[in-house]
C-alpha cells in the first residue's frame, strides 16, 4: 500500500479485483519518455523557484534519464500494483534517490501530469501523421505524373459520367489529405496549450512557474484556468475526429480500388505482395491491404463515439472515467498510421491495365454533357440541350450506338448549320479538349495543379 | 511462401507491410480451442464418410490434442507470418503429420472455419456472461435482504419523488438485468447454429456431412445457405448489442452510486478497498471503480458502433473487412465480463449510512403524492387535489414546514370533515404502508417479489 | 398556466423559449390513438373498482372517441403550451366532461402513461415492419423463382469466386430477413409488458387492477417492479436494433446491386420508374433508390447510437432526457418502413440482363475451386491440390486460357489417370452439378430450400 | 414528367413510391434564399461571359427575388413531384420566363448547386452558433461577475477536493466554449471556398468565371479540383463535429447543474419559470430545462455518427446516398441553437443559494492539500507530507473534526516549531488567499482573468 501514492488515508489494501479493474499501466506505459520529459521540465523549474537545492534537480533529471533507458532496454519492471506509468516511474524514482524522489510531485497533480504527456504524446503523433498524410499525397503526386496521360471514366451514382485524366483524379485526394494536414494543424495549436502547473483542480499554493515548464517542452501557451484543464479532454476528441476524416478519405478510396480490382472493372494491376489468396479456392488474389483499410474506418469513427459517449454528462473536474481515453486515441493514431503507410505503398505499387480501360472507354456516353454544352454555346437554351441530348442517348442505347456513330442530319435537325463541327465535342479525346472551366479535368488546368502541388510537396 | 495456405497462384512473397498489416494471429490466437475443437470434429466427420481412412482422424485429433498442450504450456511459437490461428494450428499439424496435416482442410475454407470457431467462441461467452449475471442479480438480492426495511428517496428528474423500499429498489436492477439474461439466450439460439461446411461461398463437392459435425459440436441447427453464412456477422452484432444494453444497466446504476457517495447525498459506505485515492490531495477517497464502470459503457456501444459501420455497405459474400470483428467482440465481451464482476464484488462489500439516509428523509415532500391520492379516495376529482396539494407544499416550502406539521384546519378546507385521518398517509412510513398496487413498493409487494427471486436465483 | 397538468405549487407562468424548448406536441402527436385506448382500459378499470361510477367510465370513453375523431379529421387544437399529446387530450376530455374529466389520471402517471402509448406503438409497428419483412422475402423469392436456372458469378472480397444460382442468392437474404423477423418475435415478447399503473415511479395507493387493464390491451404480462419501469427504455434500444439490422441487410444488398448496375457489372436492368437522372449530364440513369436505401443505413444505425448515448450515466427513475428517445424510435421505423418498401418495389421490377452475365460467366476461374476438390476426391492431399490448381491458374491467366482449354496432359501430370473425366468439373455448369453438401448451390439442393420456404412464406 | 430537370432519356414517369423515398423538398427548403443568392450570382456571371446577354440576367434576378418574396409570403407551391427546391425553384423561373429561365442551368450542375448552397447555409449558421456561444459566455461573465465572492466546494470524482471561487467556476466554461468558437473559426475558413463551377465533376466546356460568382457571394477562396468538390461532405462533418463539442460542453454543464439542484446539494434556485412539473406528483419541480440539453447532446453526436457512417465506403465522385447529410447538419444546428439559447437564459435566471452552500462549506477538507502544501514549504518532503495529512484526515472523519480543530500539538509533532501559522492555512478562507499560481483559482489570478475576458467580450 505504501506504494500507492496515496495511501496515507486509507485501511487496508485494494482489493485485488480492484487493482486489475482500475490499472491503466497495461496501456499508459507509451507515455513514458513523455512523462520522463515532462518530469524532468517540472523538476528544473522547482529549482529555478527553489524548492529544490543544490544539484537535486541534476539529480532527478539523470535519474529519469535513467530510467527511462532502463525502461527501453526492457529490464523495467511494470506491476498492475502500481496502478499507471507516472506512479512507476515516481516509485523508481523513489528507490534511487530516496526523499529526493518523494519531492518532485510538489506542485502538481496526477491530472495535470497525465494530460500534459498526452498533450506531447499527442503533438507528436500529429506531426508523425502529417508526414505520413504528406508521403500519401506525394506517392499520389508520382502516380498522377507517372499517369497523367491516361484517361479514366468518372463517375458519379457509379455510373459513367465524364471523362477524367489520372492526374485529375489523383489530385482530387491531394486535396482531400490536404484539408487533413489543415484540420491537424489547427488542432494543433489547440494541443499546444500546458496543462501542468493547474494541479489538482483549483491550482496551488506553491509559488511555481508555469511559463518556465512551457518554455522547456516547446508549448506555445500556458492553460488559464485549472478547473478547466482539469476536465479538459476537448484535444483528445478533436485529434480522433481530424483522424476519422483521414480513416474516411481513406476508406473511400479503398472502396473506389476494390471495385477498380474486380474482373468486371479490371482498372487495375495490384501486385501479388499486396493481396492474399483464399485456403479453399485456388484461383483467389484478393485486395486485402483495400478491405482493411476501408474496414478499419469503423474503428477510427468508433474510437472518436466512444470519446464523446465517455465524456457525456460529465461534471467538473476530473473524473476516473477520463481514464477511458487513451486508448481509444492509442488506436485512432496507430490505425491511421498503418493505413496511411499501407496506401501510400500500395499505390507506389500499383498500376493501372491501360489496355483494359481503354477498350471500354467510349462505353456510357461520357460525351453526352460536352454535347450538349456544345448546343448551349450554339445558342439552345440549356433545359432543350438537355431533353435533346437525352433523347439521343436512348436512341443510340436502343441501337448500341455511340454519339459519334449519328448521322450528321441527326444533329441538324437539332439546329440547322452544326454540321460536322459538332463531332469535334464527340469522342473522350474531344471532350477532354472541350473542358475549359478553373478546377476542371482540362488537361491545362491539371497542369496548372500539378505544378502547383509540385512546388507545395517538395 | 509456402507456409501460407494460399501460395500456389502467387509470385514472390508478400510485403512486410502487408503482412503486418494484414496479420489477426496478435488477437484471433483467443480461438485456438475452439479452433481445434471444431478441426477435430471436422476431422472426424472426414473419417466418416471415408476421406480419412484407418486410424487418420485418430491421429490428426491427438496430435490437435498435442498442439492444444503446447499452445497452453505457452511453448508454442506464433509469427505474423502465419496471418493467423487456423493457419498456425494447421501449419503445426502438417509438421507432425505430413500428408495427412495436408488433408484436414477438406471440404472446409477458412471462412466458415472462422466463422464457427467464433460462434463456438461467442456461446461459451454468453454462458459466462450469463452466469455472472446470475452472480450480480444474487448479490442484489443479498443486499435487497439484508437492507430490506431501509427506506431510500425514490428520484425522478434526481428529485425526490416517493419513498421506496431498499428491497424495492435492488429488484429493480434485478429486473433489468433479468432482461438481459432474456436476451441473451434469444441470441445463443441465433448463435448456434453451425456454419462449418457452407465452405467459402457456395459449398462444396466434398460428400460431408454437416449434421455429424453439429451433433459433435453442440450446434442446434445447421446453417441453410451458404452465401448468407459467409457474409454473415448478425449474431456478432446481436451478441454486442446485448452486451451493450448490460453496460448501460451497470453504467446508470454506477452513477446512482457515484452520486450516493459524495459529501452531499452521503448514502453510502464503500469500503476503502474499493476505491483509491488522489496523488496530491491527502483527503480524497475516490469512487473510481464506479467511475470507470460508467465510463466503459461508452467502450461498449462503441464496439457495437464500430461493428455496424464495419458491415455497412458490404455486399456477398465474405469481405476481409469482417476480419476486424473479433476485436470488437472480445473488447465487449471482457469489459462487460471485469464491470459485472467488480459491480457484483462492491454491491457485496458497500453498506448504506443508514443514519444519514434517515436524518433527511423527511425532506423533500415524499407524502405529498400520497396525500393527493388520499384526497381523491375521498372524492376530491384528481386534477383538483393536484392542485390543492402543490399549494400546500409552496405553502410549506415557503415557511420550512412538512406537510404533517400543517394543522388540521387546513386540510378541512379542502374537504371538511377529513379530521384526523389525513394524517395517517402523511410522513414517510405512513406513505409506504399505503401503497397497494401489484409492483409498487408496498411492504407485502416487495415481500412477494423477493419470494419470487429468491426462488429463481437458488 | 391552470392548463397544465401541474401547475399548483408553481408561481408564475413558464418561460417562453422553455415552452418551445420542452414541448414535445410536436411529435408525440403521433400516440394520440394509443394513448385513447389505454386512456379508455385505464377508465373502464376504474370503473370496475368503484372510482368512477353509474356511466362515468362510458361518459370517458365516449368522449375519447370523439376526440380521436377529432384529431383524426384535422380539426384537434395543438399547441405547444400544451407540452404533449397525453396533456391535449386530457384538456379536451376536462372541457368536454369538466370534473369528470379531472377524475382519469386517478392512480396513474405522465410517466407510465407514455410508456404504455409508446408501447402500444412499438408493437403495432413491430408488426407492420414484419409484414414488409415478410414482403420483400416473397419479392425475393419470386425474384428466385423467376431466375432460378440464371447462373451468377459468386463474389468474396469483390472477387469472383464459385458460380450460384440465382436462386441461391435471393435464398441468402431470405434466411437474413428471416432471423430479423425472429429478433422482432422475440423483441416482441418484452415490448408486450404493460407499464401502466406503475404510477410515478413507486406505484400507488389506489387500489388498481393492472391485470384488467393488461387483458384490455392485449399484453401478455404486467411490469412487477414500478422503479424499473419508470427508468425502462430497453425496448426501444432492441427494436431500434433490430432496425438497424434490417436497414444494414438492406444497405449491404442495396451495395451489390448498386455495382451490378454499372457499366461494368452490367447484370442489371432496373426499370427507368426506380432511376432518375441528372441536371447536367443528360445520359445519367442513376440507381438512386438503391443509393438512399444504402445511405438511410447510416440514419437508423445513429438513431440506435443516440439511445444508448441518451439513456448512457442516467440514474433511476425517470429522467426528462428519456423525451428524446420517441423521436430516435420514430425516424427507424419510418426510415426502415419506406426502405423495406422501396426494396421490394424494385426487386419485382428489376431484370437480370441475362446475356450479359452469360457472356462473361467463365471470366475469374470460377471453376478452380472444384477442380481442386475433384483432385482431393482423387486422393491428392488438399494443401497438394490446392498449390497445383493455384499455379494452373497463374500459367491460365498469363497466356489468357480457361482452364478447361488446357490439354489433358497437363492435368495427367498432377496425377497420372485423371484423363477425361478432369474436363467433368471445369465450365461453370459443370460446377453448379458438382455441388453436393447441405446448404450449398447445388441445384437439387437449392430446389430443397425453394420449396421450404414456398411453404413457409405463403 | 417534363418537370423533372432531367427527363429526356427517361421512358415513362418515375414511379410514385420512387417520388416519395427520394424527394428532399420537405427538408431542402430552407436552402431556398441560398439557392436564390447562388442562382443570381451565377446568373450576373453568364452575363459577364456573354452568355446571357442585354437585361437579360436582371430579369433573371428580379424573377428569383420575386419567387423569394413568394416563398416567403407561403404562398409557394411546394410539390414532392418536382423533387427538391433547386427544381422547384428553376421550374417557377421557367414559368416566369420561358427559354430564358431555361438558360440558368448553364455551366453548372445540381451538384455543384447544392453544395454551394448548403456552404452558403453552413457559414450563416456557424456565425449565428457563434453569436449565441458569445452571448453564453456573456451570461456565465455576468454571474462570475454577480457572484465573484461565493465560494463553491470544487469536485473530482464528483467528491469534494478544493475551493473555489464562483468566478473561477464560470470562467472554466468561458475558455471551453472558447475553444468552440477558435474551432468554428478554423471550420469556417475550409467552408468559404466555392464549389460552383466544378459542374458535375469533371468542370465544364463553357468559359465560366468562377472567381466572379466567389467575388458575389464571399467565398474566400475557389476549389480547385472539380472530382473532389463533387464528393466532399468534409465541411458538414467538421462543422457537425464542433457542434458536437458544444453540445457536449452543455450536456456535462447540464448534469452539474441538475446535481447542484437536487435535495441533498441543495445549491442552486432555479426559477419556476425554468422548470416543469409532474402530472402526479404535486410537489415536484423538475430541472427539465437541464436534463433536456442533457440529452440533446446524444442527438448532436448521433447526428456525427450517422455522417461519418454516410460518407463510409463512398467512392466518388457524387453518390446519392449524400442526400442524407443535410437533415443531420439540420438538426446539429438546430438543437445546438435552441440549447444555447436555453443554456443562456437559464444560467441568467439562476441563483446560488448561497446560505446552503456556505452551511456545508467546510464539510469534506477542503484545506488538506493546502496543508500539505503547508507542509512541503516547510520542508516536508512531498510524498511524507501527503502521507501524514491523509492520516490526519482519517483520524478526524473518525472523530467527526475538522482539520482546523485539531490541536497545535497535533501539528507539532509532524514538524515541530509549526506552531499557530498552520492555522493559517485551514478553513476555507485561509485556502483560498494561499493559492499562487497562474490559472488558479487565487484570487487575484481570477481577477486577472475577469478583466481579461471582459475587455474581449465587450
């Protein structure tokens, strides 16, 4: 029991069950080199306030040093007697320099101790993840110049739509990972605000500088108010959503790749070392690293639900079940991470069967708009453009006809004198030609984007 | 390569990434009885119809036997390599036997494997957490004996609303949880019903006989079509849900008991051995296993959120998507499995302050339902006692009084001729003694109740 | 303020912005018939004991009757300084029947009231969702009985794996939509429980006969405990569940054909009446029926979510947050409700474009699987043939040949004597026959199931 | 059937059924003053081009002002038949201005249109959840202000830990719904980017200009990549995400104050006006108010939830299925608005009841971390100092003492020469002037904070 950090209340022992139930080591032990840091900036300003004396504070930074090497050549002894890893690493502390050991929680609490690691934990994580977005969006980059010539059919409701050039679509994620690197940012600054030195809820009565244990772990800011950081899990929440985006973009994707690796599709070339086969049936390649991914959205979007559903209904200030927290934002991170790394390989990897997309691309009338945006600047007005074209459309479906493939005296009856100037809109490799608008798949404008997004990625 | 059950149509090995990303053997290893069970009835099904010959099912099943002992005795080596259990298990079973380990996957493919070693998985934890309902429902008894002429405030809207008897309100946790049990085994008939032989999607050309392996397995039914078993995770959700809905039994009962324990309600005693204590405030006793107990319910239906997201928009039959449920079931199913022990352990160990509960008893109006009911027994219409009676208690909140310090003029003003009789209903026990209706917390009520229990719980 | 059911010990009117803040008129309007009908059992019942006399009981329920009638010819009053439809109708019964009126909310609560109105609902609307269930089975069934000898490419992870019947696979949602009829039987059971005369939370003191009332309203038993009744949502959060289910078999399949519609798949004719089309592109022809059965998944799923998320850390009895749960219950029965409809609409309209799958069916190796198999039968060990047919199948896809195009040397390689026969189980026709186990696509055994459920669903 | 926008390639009307499940127009008519904005905008843009020419785009305008007054007036015919408002808005166009309305459409598509106007509706709503936020925190700023002299018990694990000032208490809120605001700011600035021009999803051969029809309308900035406009739902789900934030903020707020209601807490004077009754219980007065945005919370986080399952597994570029997002963005804006409100107004109205708080004040040690603290200033070491004030604490709740009444001696023996300065650090009073530290609750730092947050929000 006197082991506990807070024993000296208390009768008896924890129950056993108890102790299982309520430890947090099992998982809080990732948070050891940042509660290590944070410790050794807390331990510096009591001295520089004067609370610790001489080379007492030199003494517990070397001690943390050592332990935290201790800990990462793995001769470190965890017990779930010893509830988390702050009261481990106070307890080490303890064993090597005795009473020394005993005053550096002067000034703080637990709370303020466990949110300030995981605020750093957290920076961290945000910052490994934002490259990783980065490296995703430069392997998108190499395929989208690796490509750029290649004609895709775009869809929307899944049906055939318009004509896209594989860099356009591939730029299309840039984009969507790049609001990803925004939102993480500005999370960001929200992290980078210290927790530490609010202690147990209402702040303390030790004369301590906040500003000095800001200024040694690179915090931008200091909390205002304890009652505040105390219940604060705000980050956590706000972290897990930015990553469920990230799960969202990704899963989207994999969904588009699964479909794109069908017989039916057969868009693209997954090499063997990406897919698994079947134990029964011998002919299988199956996109596994895809249905991962796109499954593992579910538990990044759980884990943020299980955030908010914990902190629902909670009063102030800190209450046990906060505890719940980190691993839910543990696994958010490391699933994003895995996934952002096993994409961005995997489209290093891939390639698309130009042959297979080729043969069917003039399949689904993806001329069909250019057509009738060719009538409008011809001066139809747009809803007759539309009725027309649409007719024709079901003219040439009956038939197995293409748009190309009428007569020109079907395109005068819509308005005399188009005459063969309108088969200029027809075809992809017209229609590509046709586009003209900011933003659009016109093979400038995708230029203009990947010059763009050249400079921005390098 | 060729270690894994697939490898004939690939070329060259699968990425080190993938295979990290794509392994289950660090969670499915849970399985590898249920695993060897189902192989060895497999096996011997096998010798049934003739495709194992002599003494070929007697070996493979001792030597599933031997592997079971080495798995346990924790000498068995696991690797990513081998993506998972079943894969482990068989690759051990070729190494001793050869040819024969080859044969065992006959008529079998991993996917309805897996899906049979989780439903075999799933129904022995029902039965667990069956029983340890069972034990929660006893220890509400207990204390429902033990306490049963202590009278609490009952609460809506966490106002006092009636008196209750403590019985009362244990039975009531004791219905709740009864539910529970109900649904539970609404679902173990969902749950048992065999998928083993469906194969991977369309079953097989391989004679087997599915009934032999269900007879031997203890499966009910035998699943009927097999591209509905290959996509199906039904009972993995039903299964969650029911766990979910235990949760937010144990989690609103968690709440009512942390609020019971602060400084202000003050209506209970737990014992030091179930809660901890702050690491800077000396003083502080803390409800933490409550605490954490409330704040697993959020991990709970998160599971249960991230399996419905998991399966949404899956078409047939099996995705690889699925492989992601085990670890959501296994999460609700330990979490619900440590909360309803710790809430059995300290419902055990907690004792009311019966004194403190008393010395406020009075407070708050309880009889002032029962008075209006009085009143309209004595022909006074309902909604007119409503109101004459909410007069009163302004009346009497106003000038500090409880409704039996009213003298007995006022109540002749609302019907004369009521005398002495009105108080007969009013103070807290006059008011228990009054209810009547069949599951109200009238004393002979409450008696007939925990009769009923009492014989079902024994 | 004399309007509301409570106003006694009230000074002063409610806020404004709290009338429309708490008023739930606005969609509770919904439970006016239920809440006349228990209105009317619950007078009868006081009739039978003596609190209301002569033709009282007849008076109230006469004049319920009227205003059901009201309400229902669009003339009823509503307002939102009534708060709910059980305050409207109790206010039009008082200006009808004045004291007599007052007299009906006798040895009853708001609370149990609404849990009885909603009840009732829930149970009227398990049915109705049954019978769709029960529809759209027989809209797939004809669907199978109308394609039975169509032969489908089978899919896992989108892969085609072994061929099926058609038939099989409207057999397979069958058996789905047949276990969602079961949860809702079972449901059911706990939905039929009649709450009233528990009162406000600990019963009553006027000597009620709950048993009249239950027998009244057709439910099976009578809540025993009134506390855990005034908290009880349970019921809602199972049959919203067992919505979510429903509406994740619905999204899954809605999925599949949503592909099946593509240019690519192309196994699809849905008739213009299910499509629409878009406002730019006039060739669109899009699945959106199918889009927003998928996309309304995500609407019933989240209504689950906000119950547990509502009634999550609430402590007995009745709390005001459970006001939110009616709206949850609602927007899944609706959603499920058009859904099912929607579904079954479009699976009697739709057409298999039988030539295009024809023209495709031997692409993907359908028939691997049970080459393999016929080598086991042979007497090659299964990891054997299984390695063998995946190289087959590789050296096949390179030089774009069947596996029923390669000489039968090949195959004597693998194993001396297999000669023709090998030829006997390659073509997907040749599959389908090879099919033999329980449960699987065998046609005779499908023709099994067929018939099963032609007697089970007429 | 001509009606429809899109109707050319379509045989036959749509199916009635198929009319109703796929309507939006009983929910997207509140987008019709954005989709006025945007259609004018748009319109004065063709003009510029040269594709309307003369008055013609004035006529335009004119007609869509004319059809606002007109809707809202009520006069507006709304019909499910014509699908959602952008329809029945172009269709009253046409209806004015033949050919000319026709001409509208050109250059954009519905996709586009819709995004553009739930952007437009998005940033209205974040400013107006932005104001209301301001407004909450000026009413917590004027009861910090109104009772900067009360003294609360300060909470964690719902157990007493330390005073606090009731200005430091409101001051906590005002940084939460801060970081709402910093976060709305952040969301804001990713939704004023301009979808319109991106057309269906691959842009357009007409020559729009896009930074034009910004320019009218305040976007900040134009998409620059049309496939990813067309699919991008981000925006609703960061900005539902935030309002899930503040709802969460009121929900934990909500619960301290109902607690804070209740008999036993005893702190608060909640007035009539702000609570409700009960129909059978005369003296209840209940908080519903409170419970209320309790509860809403669930519905703000379900509303998330169900967005984050409704873009899950989307390829792009527009699915149907996004349909669904706008009831949920809806209804998040909706109930955030209406709780903040409620919130405001409630926290203005209340009143602490500061006799009974100040009665139980010293109750519960508020002083013994103080006195540790104490301790460690006198050179205790931290963890002894803890150590013996817990005993200290054990010792008086057995002997029913405070802390302050124990004798010197007592004192002494923990370090001799403490003498009477000790008692400079017990009761309540004494704590609170020994606080120090920045963010604390000391009260010359919630001075300092006060005159911070009044000068940034006037």
């Amino acid at each position: 029991m006197a082991e506990k950090t807070w024993g000296g209340r208390f009768r008896g022992d924890t129950d056993d069950r108890v102790v299982a139930f309520t430890e947090s080591i099992s998982f809080d032990h990732r948070l050891y080199r940042e509660d290590i840091l944070a410790s050794q900036a807390h331990g510096r300003m009591l001295a520089e306030i004067g609370l610790l004396v001489g080379d007492e504070a030199e003494q517990i930074c070397a001690a943390l040093d050592a332990i935290a090497a201790e800990i990462e050549s793995g001769n470190f002894q965890f017990s779930s007697e010893l509830e988390d890893i702050h009261t481990h690493i106070e307890r080490a502390l303890i064993e090597r320099l005795g009473d020394l050991g005993r005053k550096l929680h002067t000034g703080r609490s637990r709370n303020d101790q466990v949110s300030t690691d995981v605020k750093l934990w957290a920076r961290s994580a945000l910052d490994q993840i934002t490259t990783r977005l980065v490296d995703l969006q430069k392997s998108l980059m190499a395929a989208a110049e690796r490509d750029r010539e290649v004609i895709l059919p775009g869809y929307t409701h899944m049906q055939r739509a318009q004509p896209v050039l594989a860099a356009h679509y591939f730029l299309a994620y840039i984009e969507k990972y790049q609001r990803d690197c925004d939102r993480l940012a500005d999370c960001r600054r929200r992290v980078n605000v210290l927790p530490l030195g609010t202690a147990a809820l209402a702040g303390t009565s030790i004369p301590i500088d906040r500003d000095s244990v800001a200024h040694q772990l690179g915090f931008e800011s200091v909390a205002a108010n304890s009652l505040d950081v105390s219940s604060d899990r705000d980050f956590v929440l706000e972290f897990v959503f930015d990553l469920a985006i990230v799960a969202l973009h990704l899963g989207g994707w994999a969904e588009e790749w699964i479909l794109w690796s069908t017989t039916e599709f057969g868009f693209l070339q997954i090499p063997d070392s990406f897919c698994t086969g079947s134990s029964i049936m011998p002919h299988k390649k199956n996109p596994d690293v895809l249905e991962l991914i796109r499954g593992k959205t579910a538990r990044v979007c759980a884990d943020l639900q299980r955030l908010m559903m914990l902190v629902k209904g909670l009063p102030l200030a800190y209450n046990r079940d906060l505890q719940e927290d980190k691993e839910a934002l543990f696994d958010a991170v490391d699933t994003v991470t895995v996934s952002l790394e096993a994409a961005a390989g995997l489209i290093r990897e891939t390639r698309f069967r130009r042959e297979a997309i080729a043969a069917r691309l003039e399949d689904g009338f993806l001329d069909a708009t250019t057509l009738m945006e060719f009538l409008v600047l011809e001066g139809v007005p747009l809803r007759t453009a539309h009725e027309t074209v649409g007719k024709l459309v079901r003219h040439c479906e009956e038939r197995r006809l293409r748009l190309a493939q009428l007569p020109v005296e079907v395109f005068e009856t819509i308005k005399p004198g188009l005459g063969q100037r309108v088969y200029g809109v027809l075809g992809v490799y017209n229609v590509l030609a046709a586009f003209k608008s900011y933003g659009s798949t016109a093979p400038h404008e995708v230029e203009r984007q990947l010059m763009k997004w050249k400079k921005i990625l390098s």
